[in-house]
C-alpha cells in the first residue's frame, strides 16, 4: 500500500462521537431486527455518510466469537453498512448458530470500518496496521487486521492464515498471479461490562 493511500485511510478515521454513534445503531438494528420493525437510526452526516465497508464482529463478554459478517466496499452510507452487517453478523454467520434475542444483552460489539483496498507485495504487510484480502482462482479469503495481532501471528503466519480462509494451501500467497490486497481499518468496540 503506498504512502499516501495509507495516509488517505487513516484520514478517513471516525470522531468518538461517531464511532459510539455507529455501536449503538448496530445494537438497535439487531434488536429491531427482534422485535421485527425497522431501526431507529440517527441520520447518516460527516463520517457516518462515507460510503466505505465494514465488519461487525460480536463477541460474548467471555471473549468467545459469536459471529462476524462485512463487506469489503460499499455503496451505501457507513451507518447503514453497520447497521446491516450488526444484523447478519447476528444471523447470517454459517459457523454459528443464529444469535437469539435473548442473547443480546450478553453480547458485545465491534466494528471495523475499513480504509479502501489496495494491492501490496507481502513484503509491505504490517502487523496491526493491515488487513488482507487473498485471492486465487476464485476463492477468496479475508482477515482483519486485529486478527493477527490478537493471535501474535508474524507477517508470515498472517499471509497463511488468510490463505486457509480462502480455502487455499497455505503457501499460495507465494505464488504468481495472486491477489494480494491490504486495508487499514478503524476498529473500535463497545468497553467490556457496557
């Protein structure tokens, strides 16, 4: 990723008060999505109206993955990306069960709104700044860039592990004609015990 296009992400970065604006519009649109109505969202103005993709993780307060959906790029404002992914992060995870609404008190959310992808030799992968993209012969595989840091994988073991993702040999981000793509991210989450 050059310079500047590294710079440009970072720019992109949310205000406090946007980033709790974002957890509590992804917290109402799944209980909305409970309670089958429509979300009360707040209007989508400054960084919330930047069209870019996002994750949304959530965990059980005990740290355990409960489910975790995104989209790379979108053409919809940030609110709505978050308050869409909350929802299928919710009940559209295939390595989990549906969450329940009972659930929900229990859970607690982060979001990664990503920077925009770029393509990068795998010598420029940063641990903590960069998340990966992998593709090959259409498969195609993604990892946050908090993922390796949470593992204390190296740059190495990163670029392998978004290869398993992808349903790859874990070698492949060796190969020629490989897709190798990194973004940044912001990635904030609702404080434990909220």
């Amino acid at each position: 990723m050059s310079a500047a296009a590294a710079s440009k992400a970072e720019a992109a970065d949310l205000t406090p008060e946007e980033r709790r604006t974002l957890l509590r519009a992804a917290r109402e649109a799944i209980a909305a999505h409970f309670a089958r109505r429509r979300p009360d969202l707040p209007r989508a103005e400054g960084g919330l109206a930047d069209q870019r993709g996002a994750f949304v993780t959530l965990h059980r307060y005990d740290g355990e993955l409960r489910g975790c959906v995104g989209l790379m790029r979108s053409d919809l404002p940030l609110l709505e990306t978050v308050a869409r992914m909350a929802v299928a992060a919710a009940v559209e995870d295939g390595r989990f069960e549906p969450v329940r609404a009972a659930e929900l008190d229990s859970l607690r959310i982060e979001i990664s709104a990503l920077g925009p992808l770029e393509p990068m030799r795998a010598e420029e992968v940063e641990i903590g700044r960069h998340g990966l993209l992998i593709g090959h012969k259409g498969r195609r595989g993604v990892l946050l860039p908090q993922v390796a840091v949470e593992n204390g994988w190296d740059r190495e073991t990163f670029l392998a592990h978004t290869c398993w993702k992808a349903g790859l040999p874990e070698d492949t981000w060796k190969r020629p004609g490989v897709e190798l793509l990194g973004f940044t991210a912001v990635v904030f989450g609702e404080p434990p015990g909220s």
